[in-house]
C-alpha cells in the first residue's frame, strides 16, 4: 500500500519518464515521457508477481503486507520469497524498516532504512490555498510540504525523498516535491464548497482505509465539519471475508456509514451479513448512490432513502463507486 503515491511523488520530484499504477493530478496521466532523459521511475506490481521483472537500479518498498495472496496460492514464504528476490535485484534499495516483514531483513540487506517513528518528526496537518498538506521533518534534512494528509502521506513522501537524494540536492527535492498535487482516486477532492467537501477514494484494503479515514478526520477538523458520512463499496468477495474483522473497525469516528453491494470483480457471489457484522454504526445499507451538482442521494430499489448535502461526504471502493460519486455513472 502507498505504492502509486511514492512513485507519483517521486515522479513530481525527480525528471524522467514514469509508469505509475494512478493518474498523476500534476500532469494529468499515469504515464509521462521524457525522451531526452534516461530515467525510468516504475511502479512495480507484486500482485502477478511481475515485479521481478522489473530490473530496478533502486528499489523502493513502502512495506511488504501481504495481499493478492489467491496468485500465491496462500503461499506466505512464496509471498515473501518474492520481495525478497525484488529487493536483492537492486543495488540500491530504500525500505521502511518499521514494516513487520522488512524489519527482518535489517543487517542481512544494505540499504536506506527509514524508521518513520524516529526519523519523521513534528507532523502537522495545514491548509495551503484551502488545499490539504502535511507538514514534517526527515531525519536531519529539514521541513518538507507535500500534498494530502496523514503520517501514511508522510511516510510515502519519506521513502521518495531519501530515494532521489541518491542523485539531488535536497533543496531542489525540497522544491520540487511541492509540484505534487495528488493522485487520481486518492482523497481526491471531487467536490468543494463551504457547506461540504465530497471525496472519492481507491482505498479497498482496511489499512488503505483505516489511514486515509484518519486523515479525513484530520481534514474535516481544519475545514470545521462536525459531520463525516462515508460510503464504502466492498472490492471482491474474498477480499472482504477475508479481512471482515479488520474493515469493521475502519470506520470508528463516522457519524454515518453507508454500504452499497460488493464490486465482485468477476467473483461468484457470497453470503456476508453486513447489517449484523457492522451494527455498531449508524449504518445504512443501499444500492448505490446518484449525484446532481454537491448533493448525493442514496438509493435503494430505485427510490431515494436520504440527501447527503453537508459535512465531509467520502467514498471508498475500486469499483464502480468512482463514477457514482462524481456522477458520471
């Protein structure tokens, strides 16, 4: 998690052409070239495994959580094995030596290691042109701005900036890193105005989720809403069985929580009792949701449940939920 947001903040710092898996918001694609330069910044995918083709000269590993383990075959070492033939394939690595698999590997891998609870300091959340930003300090290099809220945001920011330090001064990486404006479907800001903020979110894990709500929290304090609606669509069966436990305690802090059916992703469909596993919140349980100018309306077999219209309205899911919150569907 954190991979598309490292490389496009990479990409924001550093020339060169990049591949990133999210459109970039600085220029509008996930892919930008650059035929006079010979830098490739690439975001590798674990979850075909095709990041061992990727041939890096550095690697980055934001953390190593295991994830797409049905291509594994539930195969944890397999899993595992692979990251570490990824890393051992760079000769210049940058990892997070908090991750709970990547701290093992510290005094067997040379690397940049990075310990976010030591080396990123004095984190605050600001508005800069009512823009979310967080603040913080890394290791001894200084103050750093970047785009988007939240210690995950601070860490990702981290791990790019001690990456393209390997070539830069650190004030043009101080500079530079203010070029990244976010990532298409990344607490992005799809609707704004004084009575409501709308956001739209790829978030389909629960810590993708857990971190960026934290954030939302964050952002709906300086904004002033005393309201947080969110609207989750589960990504595939699997995935939400699997992790049940872990998406129930995602939302704490939301005054209203609504769940559409899960985006199956070509899966066969299974039995999940939401309204009982998620009955701690103020829950609603709708079909989806349409959207005119800056007001949602949840629907339920065809007719409108509720208007959501104020406070901090956030939608979290890789299906179909993108379109309905941006009323594009």
């Amino acid at each position: 998690h954190g991979k598309s947001t490292t490389t496009a903040i990479l990409t924001s710092i550093m020339e060169g052409s990049a591949i990133i898996g999210a459109e970039s918001k600085e220029f509008g694609s996930n892919v930008r070239y650059e035929k006079d330069n010979n830098v490739m910044i690439f975001e590798a995918d674990e979850s075909d495994g095709s990041f061992l083709n990727s041939n890096p000269y550095c690697a980055i590993v934001v953390n190593a959580e295991p994830e797409h383990m049905e291509y594994y075959d539930y195969n944890y070492e397999l899993f595992y094995n692979s990251y570490k033939a990824f890393i051992s394939s760079a000769p210049c690595r940058v990892l997070n030596a908090e991750d709970k698999f990547l701290s093992t590997l510290i005094g067997e891998v040379d690397a940049h290691w990075l310990y976010p609870s030591r080396d990123i300091t004095n984190i605050e959340f600001i508005l800069i042109n009512d823009e979310p930003h967080t603040r913080f300090t890394l290791k001894d290099l200084g103050s750093f701005d970047v785009w988007g809220f939240g210690k995950h945001i601070a860490l990702d920011a981290a791990l790019a900036i001690l990456a393209a330090n390997e070539s830069m001064e650190i004030e043009e990486i101080r500079k530079n890193i203010l070029n990244f404006k976010g990532i298409k479907k990344r607490f992005d800001i799809v609707g704004l105005q004084k009575e409501s903020v709308i956001i739209d979110d790829y978030g389909h894990h629960p810590t993708e989720i857990k971190a960026t709500f934290e954030s939302v929290k964050e952002y709906a304090l300086l904004k002033g809403f005393d309201k947080i609606t969110a609207i989750w669509q589960p990504h595939k069966y699997s995935r939400t069985i699997d992790n049940l436990e872990e998406f129930i305690k995602c939302f704490e802090g939301a005054g209203e929580l609504i769940i559409l059916p899960v985006w199956s992703a070509g899966e066969a469909s299974r039995e999940i009792d939401f309204g009982e596993k998620f009955k701690r919140y103020n829950l609603t349980i709708a079909d989806n949701i349409t959207r005119a100018n800056n007001t949602i309306t949840v629907m339920k077999d065809k007719e409108a449940l509720k208007i959501l219209d104020e406070g901090l309205i956030i939608g979290f899911g890789a299906g179909d939920l993108t379109y309905q919150i941006r009323g594009t569907a």
